[in-house]
C-alpha cells in the first residue's frame, strides 16, 4: 500500500508492506502530482511533480530519480510489451527551453541527454503525444492548420490521411484496441459535435463512419465524445448523433458501417403498452461515463457478461434527460425492457452472473436490488440500518470472492462509512452444466456478425447458482459468406444513395499508382475496403478486395517541394529539412536536382534516396529561391519555393536630421545590425499619423509641412520578434546652426551611447547664457572626437515677421560666436574638469541652413573635405612661392 501525504502540510511517502499493519515514511524532495505504475512490473512507478519534472522508482517509491524536465502534464508513458524493446522505456511530451514541444523516449533508469531519442524529427503541438497500443499520435500545427501524424509499430511516423476536406479544428483518439484506430474528428463547420473516423490497420487511410456525434464537456472541460464501445462483443458501438437539431441514438454491429435506431420497449414497468414506432419514436441513452470509477456511469457493459447492456434512457423522438427511467437488453441490444423508473448505478456480479443495483448518490438509501435473470425479476435486501448516500462501490475480483464493499456517508456532515457485503449466502449451489444454455448473437435475426456466426453459452434465468467461471467464452464461431455489409468504403470514396462507393470530387484513384516504380506492383482500390477483424469469407470478397497490378514507367509528374514543417522561413545556421515528392513517375528511375538558391546543390539518382528529406545550412540571411528538377528518360517535371532566411535584429538605430525646413523633402534611414537583404518588414511612424508607412528598404522620403517638434519612430520586424528607434525633429522655415567642438578632456569621458549624448547636450544648452532655451537645440553627435551641432531657431511666436526674425537669429549668432571665440563657453563634466566649447571655425554650412544633415559621418566628412581643401591649397600657394624664389635666383624663365 502506498499513501501520499498532503502537500500543504507535507511531502511525503508512506508504504505498507504487510497490508497495512505498519508503514514507513519516506521524504520526497517534490511534490507529487500524479502517479503512473508499470502493467507488468508492480514496483515501477513514475510520479509526475508540481515544477513539471517527471521521476522514476523501481522500488516502490522508496527512492527516486529524475527522469525529465519540462514534461507536459499526463502526457508521458511506459513502455508497450512486444513493441519496445526495453521494459522501462518512458515516451513523453517535453519542451525544450525555449518552448518548444518534443517527443522524447529514453530509459527511465538511464535518460541523460546522450542516451534519449526522439522518434518524430520535429516539434509537435502540446497536449499532443498519445501512445496507445500499436499506435503513437502526435500533432503538428502550421500556418493555422493542423496536421496529424501516426507510427504504427514504432515505425517511422506517417501523415494521417483524413478527407481532404474536414479540415480539422480538434480530434480525439477514441480507441485503438480492435486493431485499427477510432477517431473523433471536430471539422472547420462544426461547433457542438464530431464526425466518427475509423482507419485501416495501420492508422494511416481513414474514412467517415458516422457524421455529427454528440458531445458535451466533462468537469474538467475536456470534450466527452457521446461513444460507446461495447464490451465483449467485437465492432459493436453506440453513439448519439445530432439530426435535424435532435439527438438521437444509434446502433452498429459493424464498426460503423451501418447503424440504425434502437426499438423502444413494448410494454413499460406496469406492463402496459408502449406505442414507439420507429424512425419517429425510439429508445434513446445516455453514454455519458461516470468520472467516479466507484459508480458505473449511465451505462454499463462487461466482457464477463456478453450481450448485456444496461443503461439510462428515454422513449420518445429525442434524447432527453427528463422523465428518464433504467433500460437493459440481454441480447446485445435487439430487444429492451425497463428494469427501473429511478436512475440507479448498476454493478455486475459472480463474472456477469447477478446484478446489483443501487439508488443514484444524490439520494440516501439503505436497500440493495440483486437480480439472477438478467433484469427480469429483483429481490430487496437491506445493507444498512440507516440510510446511505452511496459514494461508490467496489466489487472485489477474483473467482471465488463473493464480497463487494459499500462506501458512503449518513449526512454531508458525518465521516464516511465503510460496508462489506458478503452475498455468497444468496447462492444455493454451484453451477453444473444444465444450469446454462446457449445464445446466439444476433442482429435482428441477422447471424452474421463481423462476418461470423457466433454462439455464446450463458446462465440459465432464475438459476440460483455461483457461476465461478467465465461464461463469456464464445461456444462456436463459423465463418459467413462475404456480403456487402462486411465491406466499407476505402479512403478517397463516399457511399451514395444507393450504397454503392464512388471516389469523391477531390479524389483521384490513379494518383496511387503514379508514385510506384516500374518492375514493381500496387494495389488498385475497387472503392472498398473489408471491415477491420471480419472474418466472412469467399462470397464477394474477391470482387470488392483491392487489385494487385504492376506498375509503368512514365514521367515525373506532380513534383512538390516543401520544407519539413511546411513553413517558409527558417534561422540562419539552423538546418532546414527538404522534403521532394513526387505524384507520378517512378521513383526509382528519376533523377533528383534540388538547387537550395545560395549557390549549392545536391543531385540524387532516384528519390527514394530523399524520403528522410534533404538538409541544408544556411550561413547568411536573404530570401532564396529553392528549385528541384525530377528527371527520367521521358520528359521532366520542376518544382520551387521562396524561402526566407533571417537572423535576429540585435539592435536598430534611425538617423534623421535633427532640423529640417519645412516643405523640404528628408531623407530618414533605419540601420540594422546585423546587416540583413530584404528580409525585414519596416513600421514608419510619423508624428500623428495613425497608420505607419510599410517598405521593405531601410529608408525613406518625406516632407513635413507643419512646423514645431515631431517624433519619428521606425520598427523593424523579424520572425517573431520587433525593435524600434525613435527621433524628435524640429521642423522650421528657416534656422541657424554652429558646429561645436570640445576639449579633449570630454572624449575620455564619452560612452557613446544615446543617453549619455541627451545629458550633454542639456548641459551645453544651460552653458550658452542669456538666449532662451526653446531656441536653442543641441544634437551631439555618435562617435569620438565629440562633436555637436547647435541650432538656432526661430521663437515660437514671430509677431515681428520673418525679417526681423532672421536678423534677430543672425544677432543671437554673432554673439553667441564671439563668446565661442572668447572660450567663455564652458561646463563642468565631474569637479575638478571643466569641459571648453569651440566652434569649429572651417564649414562651409551655411548659417541659414536650407539643407538638413543626415548624420555625425556626414558631418564629420564635410569637416575632413574642408581640412583638406584648405591643405591642399596652403601647400599649392607654398609651392609656388618656392618655385618664384628658385627662378629669381637661378634666372630660370618662368613657363
């Protein structure tokens, strides 16, 4: 016995080894959230924790071991006897760091890094991994669109193959366990049902069984699929379908290849009649399971006890939960009688040989009814001196073992009481063979079930006696001549009116031959496929069973290309998976050209070499065109995609003139690092505007026609990511502006990052005195040496007009030259260091500037051009005076 300890008090293990007679704790370093034992090895456990780590014990929780972290919740599993190889092998969903979804299988005594293995190449969706059976399912979601992938028998996965058209929105897996896969397909039209799918045997080809199942959600908002497999009889299902806006429920026999109303009982409880005729009115129940494993749910069937089905339902037009009452059926569901008008949780007993029912919890109660007959005739007993709201009951397992334990509570305030029942006295004897009969499983009268009549032996009704054995074994099972009934339609074909299977619009059969290579055979598909397990035999099947034919060679035709994930865009040093099929042509005899656009190719002799897909590295950023070439000795056939490859903005800087005229066009310019091709969207923000300007390229024109102070903001997107950069920019009609310059001692001090150049350039505004400082603007610009651009602008209000605007900007300028020339400009950087400002004498800049600056290197050029026309005029003039000198002296004629 193994006991978990209340985390909020503590985090704990205690064990019993002696059923219960004294227990050991042991410390847990984590939390346990959920617990999964091995099936075949009873000490194995895995315990799933609060933080998402997954551990494994191998003795009974006695010690533990990390197996994984970031595993996705309720989505990890043990091995599957005589699949894998290895008994502890542990499959589960887990993320990477950066949240991304894998399937990931290792050891589970051994999962380091080196030693795990991920069977699906790529990312998966979360909550997708289902290992069932022989079957393991994983989901893979892009550009909005699901699709879903299955390895049979650990074999490579394969994209499932559901009508081309149902556009799943979700799916479930119903079940896996009759060698083929049922599925409840949620299509892009559908908001409150499902559409049944059933597959072939290897869950790859699916095709429609029932349309519009209904569904409701369970407490823990997960959807309940109104589906009911029937226990102990093979292919036989119930669901509720939604028609016409009314739910009704149906029948099959067949996995879904026909299905019909259930008929009502004749008579009800009193025995009086009841007038249902089918299709207007029928039996209907609800196939809702109970979430309490101690209670049976509205329906009940067991293996033990073949053909017997017990349910809560209604008799009328629709599914209804009023005015519902107790129904069973002892042959599988042809005939129905009612047993009770009170919903009852009902249990079998003696391997199916008795039933027990009692009262729904929500009333308290202190009876019991026991019935031998299958239904037809109950006895009360009484378990309890008071009544008992009945929690749950757990009927012990075993041949011999004649105890179930009642466990409940007298009042929502009292502790929970435990009852052991020992029903063994109600049975007088043991059960001999004249005490059972034979049945035979039927379908209104129609024997041939799954393609075989079957005959099962059952207990006599009103026999008194322990059955003690399994009485669910099938007497005799004989093979039946192959029908139509025992075929369904195969993938790609619908069944019309009058029931035959024709392919549907977007199908085209011959597309299955196409991809075989010559030499070879395939199977051509008559429209049908046999029912999965049927047995029928001879009969039609010859005519309706797929056609072994040989395979031609013709040319490659249908060449598609695709990346692995099917996505358009990939990392930079990421590899990048190429997938190459072909539709038609063999693919043996073609040849294979894929040219990945960055000036490499590979070339393959025939495509089979390339089912594992075709990686490729690319090393810089760009949108490639990726092109493949199939080619054969009759013609050709070329396929390409646009792939683009980026890499992450690190960082963006926008540059833009400080001040510009109004109605003059400016240049603004985004720079990236690292540098990238065409592969980044630009966001322009442009003062007020409420819609950005959208380019490709790094730059653009615009002119700004009202004057004053606007903020230009620039985002550059890549992948999933987004950066911006923003400018103010005051716009004038006209302006001045003086180069500065600093002594040396402010370059030892320069970070040259943004925030730093702000701070300095207020400060330099407070050092130029008596001009008021919505005139001034100072742009220090990036770099060293430390240079700034000062701007005078004109007042806000220019009551005096533009004359005497200008002449009083050309007043402030000389002054404020001359107190530059003086080095009466100064501030202080730290104590003790004191910062000069120069204007920098050498510009051809004109003071009433026309023409906006774009950057400090433009700047800083325009100051080099200067410095070395000058130079190169100082030494010309030098030269010349020399050359005078020379010729004077040594009377050499001038030229």
């Amino acid at each position: 016995i193994m006991v978990l300890t209340d985390p909020e008090f503590e985090s704990s293990i205690l064990i019993s080894s002696d059923e219960g007679a004294s227990y050991q704790k042991y410390r847990l370093n984590f939390f346990v959230l959920s617990l999964l034992f091995h099936h075949t090895q009873e000490d194995w456990a895995l315990a799933y924790s609060h933080d998402q780590k997954l551990y494994s014990s191998f003795d009974f929780g006695r010690k533990w071991q990390l197996v994984h972290e970031r595993v996705t919740p309720n989505r990890f599993y043990w091995s599957v006897t005589g699949l894998d190889k290895e008994l502890d092998l542990v499959h589960m969903e887990a993320h990477t760091p950066d949240g991304h979804c894998q399937y990931v299988t290792c050891r589970a005594q051994a999962c380091s890094e080196s030693s795990r293995t991920y069977p699906f190449s790529g990312y998966i969706e979360t909550n997708s991994l289902v290992v069932q059976d022989e079957y393991v399912f994983v989901q893979v979601t892009t550009t909005g669109r699901a699709s879903y992938y299955v390895s049979y028998q650990r074999e490579p996965f394969v994209c499932i193959k559901i009508p081309k058209y149902s556009l799943p929105k979700d799916m479930h897996i119903v079940s896996t366990d009759q060698g083929q896969v049922f599925t409840a397909v949620q299509e892009w039209n559908q908001n409150d049902t499902y559409n049944l799918y059933i597959s072939d045997t290897r869950g790859i080809y699916f095709t429609l069984a029932l349309e519009n199942v209904r569904t409701s959600r369970g407490l823990g908002g997960n959807s309940m699929i109104d589906l009911y497999e029937v226990a102990g009889i093979e292919g036989m299902l119930i669901a509720n379908r939604k028609v016409e806006n009314q739910v009704k429920t149906y029948i099959t026999y067949n996995k879904g290849r026909d299905w019909r109303l259930l008929q009502a009982p004749a008579t009800d409880l009193a025995g009086n009649p009841i007038h249902c005729v089918l299709p207007f009115c029928s039996l209907h129940l609800q196939l809702q399971m109970s979430e309490n494993p101690y209670l049976s749910g509205s329906i009940s069937t067991k293996s033990l006890a073949p053909g017997v089905i017990v349910a809560t339902g209604n008799i009328g037009s629709e599914l209804s939960y009023n005015n519902v009452a107790m129904f069973i059926s002892s042959d599988a569901g042809n005939n129905w009688r009612q047993i009770f008008e009170e919903e009852h949780n009902v249990w079998f007993l003696d391997k199916g040989g008795a039933l027990v029912a009692v009262k729904q919890p929500t009333v308290p109660t202190r009876h019991l009814w026991i019935s031998f007959d299958e239904g037809r005739q109950w006895t009360r007993h009484s378990f309890s001196a008071m009544p008992l709201f009945v929690d749950g009951v757990l009927v012990e397992a075993g041949v011999e073992n004649q105890i179930m334990t009642f466990f409940g509570h007298f009042s929502h305030r009292s502790e929970w009481q435990l009852i052991k029942i020992d029903y063994k006295s109600i049975f007088t004897r043991r059960c001999t063979e004249g005490d059972y009969q034979t049945w035979h499983l039927h379908n209104q009268g129609e024997p041939c079930i799954m393609g075989q009549k079957q005959i099962y032996m059952k207990r006599r009704p009103g026999n008194y006696c322990v059955v003690g054995w399994d009485n669910s074994r099938i007497l005799s099972a004989e093979p039946c001549i192959c029908r139509a009934h025992d075929f369904e339609c195969d993938y790609g074909f619908d069944r019309r009116g009058d029931g035959n299977c024709l392919p549907a619009f977007w199908f085209n059969p011959s597309t299955l031959s196409r991809s075989c290579s010559q030499g070879q055979n395939y199977l051509n598909s008559t429209g049908y496929r046999k029912v999965v397990a049927n047995n029928c035999t001879k009969g039609v099947k010859e005519m309706y069973t797929a056609r072994k034919q040989q395979c031609l060679n013709r040319p490659p035709r249908g060449l598609v290309l695709t990346t692995h994930d099917n996505k358009l865009t990939a990392n930079m040093g990421s590899n990048v998976t190429f997938l190459v099929r072909l539709e038609e042509g063999d693919s043996m005899r073609t040849n294979i050209q894929l040219d990945f656009g960055d000036g490499t190719a590979v070339s393959y002799s025939n495509l089979s070499w390339t089912q594992e897909g075709i990686r490729h590295v690319y090393r810089s950023a760009g949108i490639f065109r990726v092109t493949t070439l199939a080619e054969n000795s009759l013609g050709f056939d070329t396929s390409s995609l646009h792939l683009h490859v980026t890499c992450p903005v690190e960082h963006i800087q926008l540059l833009a003139p400080y001040v510009v005229i109004k109605n003059k066009e400016v240049n603004l310019t985004a720079v990236v690092w690292p540098s990238h091709f065409r592969t980044l969207t630009y966001f322009w923000w442009l003062g007020n505007n409420t819609e950005p300007i959208i380019t490709l390229d790094s730059s653009i024109s615009h002119t700004f026609s009202t004057e004053g102070m606007v903020t230009v903001t620039v985002q550059v997107s890549s992948g999933d990511s987004i950066l911006q950069d923003t400018r103010s920019i005051a716009i004038q009609e006209f302006f001045k502006s003086l180069l500065l310059s600093f002594s040396p001692n402010l370059d030892e001090a320069n970070p040259d990052i943004p925030e730093w150049r702000q701070d300095v350039g207020r400060v330099i505004k407070k050092a130029v005195a008596d001009i008021p400082e919505e005139q001034l603007l100072v742009a220090v610009f990036p770099g060293i040496p430390t240079a700034a651009e000062l701007f005078l602008l004109p007042p806000r209000n220019q009551s005096d007009g533009r004359k005497r605007t200008e002449e009083d900007l050309e007043q402030i300028s000389e002054i404020l030259v001359n107190a530059l020339n003086q080095i009466s400009v100064e501030f202080e950087l730290k104590p003790g260091s004191q910062v000069i400002v120069y204007i920098t004498q050498l510009t051809l800049a004109p003071l009433v500037d026309s023409i906006p600056r774009h950057s400090s290197s433009a700047m800083l050029m325009l100051l080099s051009v200067v410095f070395l026309g000058l130079a190169v005029f100082l030494i010309y003039k030098f030269k010349r005076y020399i050359h005078k000198r020379g010729r004077k002296q040594k009377n050499i004629p001038a030229s």
